[in-house]
C-alpha cells in the first residue's frame, strides 16, 4: 500500500518529497507517525509474513529510508538495489551549522537510501560494515522493550525449571490421576546462584526481578566488569567457566558478536549443573543447539527455556522439540501491546529524524 503523507506543522516538513519503504505490518501509532510527516511517501508491505527477497530488492529501489525489522537481512544486494550512494549522510546540527550546510545539498537531494531504522534493538541482521561504508545512518529500539524481554526471560525460566508446559499437558492428557509427593517436581530461586550472561539493559531488568523470590547470589560476565551496575545486586563478575559451574540458573541476555557467537556449547553445558536451568532470550546463534540437545537428552542440565532459536522459525522437526525438559517460545519476549506500539513510534522517529538530518532518539554509532 502507498500512503500519502499531510502537513504536521512547521518544523515537521521534510522538504524534498522522500520515498520510504516499511518492510512489514507494524502498529498503526507508528505507520500513523510517518503517514502524517509532510513529504513523506510511505511503500509498505502490508501483511504479518516477511517481505519476499525479490519484492524487497523491487521495493527499496529509490527510497531515501528504509523501517524494517531484525527478520529482514539488510545486506549488500538490499544496499546496492537501494542505489545507496556512499555519499556521507547531513550531519546532525551538533555539527555546526557550516558542516551542515556543506553536507546538507549533495545529500538531501542526491538519490540513495539515507537511512535505515530496524523496529529492533538487536542489528545483527544489518550489514554494519557495507552501511558505514556508504554513509547511511542507522536507528533503532533500544530500552523500551527492556522491561518487556525481562519480563518473558522470568516467565521462561519459570516454565522451565517448574515444568509448566509439561504439567499443563498432563492436565489435557489425561496424565493427572491424583496428587503425587514426587510428580512434576521441578526446582526453585530460593537460595539459589543466578548467572546472568550479559548485564546490560535486559540482564539487569532481569536481575532486579529475580531478587524478590529469594536468589542468594548473583553472578555475571560479559566483555568487562560492570561495578556500577552490578552493585545493585551485588553480582560477582566472574569467568564464563565459573558461571556456568556454580549458577543454578543461567540467563542469557548478551548481544550477539562474533565473540559470543557459539559461546554456549559441549564445554560450557558441561561445566553446569545437573539440577541447573538455562535460559536464553537473546539471539539462537549464541547457543549451539546440538550441543544443548546433547546435555538436555543426556541429563548433563536439567532443563532449558528459549524464545531464540537458529533458524526463526524453527523447524517442527527440529529434536529440541522433541524434548520435555526444553520450554521454547517463538521470539515473544518484547511481545507486549505498549512495547510494539513503542517500538514502531520510535523506529518511526528515527527514521523521519534521519531524513531530516537531525539527531535521531536512538541512533547506532557506526
């Protein structure tokens, strides 16, 4: 669908009529942002499903702006369709008003996607180097879906370890005779070493949920120790190694890099606990579901909870599936109303910022 924009007032108006492409159906607050945004020409995909690889290289072809989402891979081909010009893109006003200027007139009105703003605060499936190197600018959704993610990582970890998804089927199944001192026993926070992989954001809104159900000891690691943000919990910054002996649960919260890439394989599952939980909300590739297979189906963890997976989605064959003792949810963890809702303004902001050469909400520093 093709949405033409109307006039928001002075201050708004982007100018020259730009051409931007919303890769998905996103919440109408945030369709409704650029729709209303003077000189904005909205191209949208206007269905649940992703955008087929062929109408999406059709699509950006001449757009200034790009909204998509971490589904999408923003690669070399999508860049080269787009007639990304390499030119560097209109400084911010933080500038100065001369290094505006002299940017400002070969830029705004030279052809070539200016920006890309993922509905996401991951950018994973964004070329980085490729982008940079054609000096578009990049936005995207960090902070507000924190409370949301931490939220659904508290809910995994508790389907996990108390075996909710397992004890619900017996209800349907049939499997519920009578009460039972052994069945469906699961394990509990209280008193236990929480290990927290990656004590941003996410990680620590998670950690501040834990601590009221009774967790005696918080560890974490990461790229570096955290001392200001660890204070709160008193978190220990420790080894990888060391996390994953001593924690009864693990959660994942960390970026994907090429560093964490992988990172939780036979050697770290190995070095768990037989009666530990493992929980991942951040990005599939950070596990090496094989080997998670290995240690769930060979008792080496107890059990494993994960709204990330590699591929999304992943496929109903695929033997993790097959498990009782593994919890897997299909990439909900921001999937509250408010937080979709928040995400599309501010993706929609970043991107009407950028075309304005303005200083974005959440910009990516390349």
């Amino acid at each position: 669908s093709v949405r033409s924009g109307r006039s928001v007032g002075p201050g708004e108006a982007l100018g020259v009529a730009m051409s931007v492409f919303v890769t998905r159906r996103i919440p109408a607050e945030g369709l409704r942002v650029l729709s209303q945004a003077s000189g904005c020409r909205v191209q949208q995909w206007d269905s649940e499903e992703p955008v087929p690889r062929a109408e999406l290289l059709s699509r950006v072809a001449g757009t200034r702006g790009l909204l998509c989402l971490l589904s999408d891979r923003i690669d070399r081909e999508v860049l080269d369709a787009a007639g990304g010009c390499g030119t560097p893109f209109p400084l911010p006003p933080s500038s100065g008003p001369s290094a505006q200027a002299r940017q400002r007139c070969s830029c705004l009105t030279g052809p070539g996607l200016k920006v890309i703003s993922t509905m996401s605060v991951g950018f994973d499936h964004l070329a980085l180097d490729e982008i940079k190197k054609r000096g578009i600018r990049v936005g995207y959704t960090p902070d507000v879906l924190t409370d949301a993610t931490a939220e659904l990582s508290v809910a995994l970890l508790l389907s996990a370890c108390r075996r909710l998804p397992e004890a619900a089927e017996q209800v349907k199944s049939g499997g519920w005779t009578t009460w039972k001192p052994l069945w469906m026993c699961g394990y509990g926070l209280s008193d236990s070493t929480v290990g927290i992989i990656g004590l941003g954001r996410i990680g620590q809104a998670v950690a501040r949920r834990l601590r009221p159900f009774g967790v005696k000891k918080f560890l974490y690691t990461g790229s570096g120790p955290k001392p200001e943000s660890a204070a709160e919990f008193g978190a220990e910054f420790v080894p990888l190694t060391r996390l994953a002996e001593e924690s009864d649960f693990v959660v994942v919260t960390c970026a994907l890099t090429p560093a964490t890439q992988g990172m939780c394989n036979k050697d770290f599952f190995s070095r768990m606990k037989k009666t530990s939980v493992f929980v991942n909300t951040s990005r599939g590739a950070v596990v090496n579901q094989e080997d998670l297979y290995d240690a769930l189906s060979q008792g080496q963890i107890a059990a494993a909870g994960l709204d990330v997976t590699t591929p999304e989605p992943l496929p109903t064959d695929h033997p993790l599936l097959s498990l009782k003792n593994c919890v897997i949810l299909p990439h909900i963890g921001s999937a509250t109303y408010a937080t979709r809702s928040t995400m599309a303004v501010l993706a929609a902001n970043n991107l009407l910022a950028g075309l304005r050469g303005e200083p974005m909400p959440h910009e990516l520093k390349l």
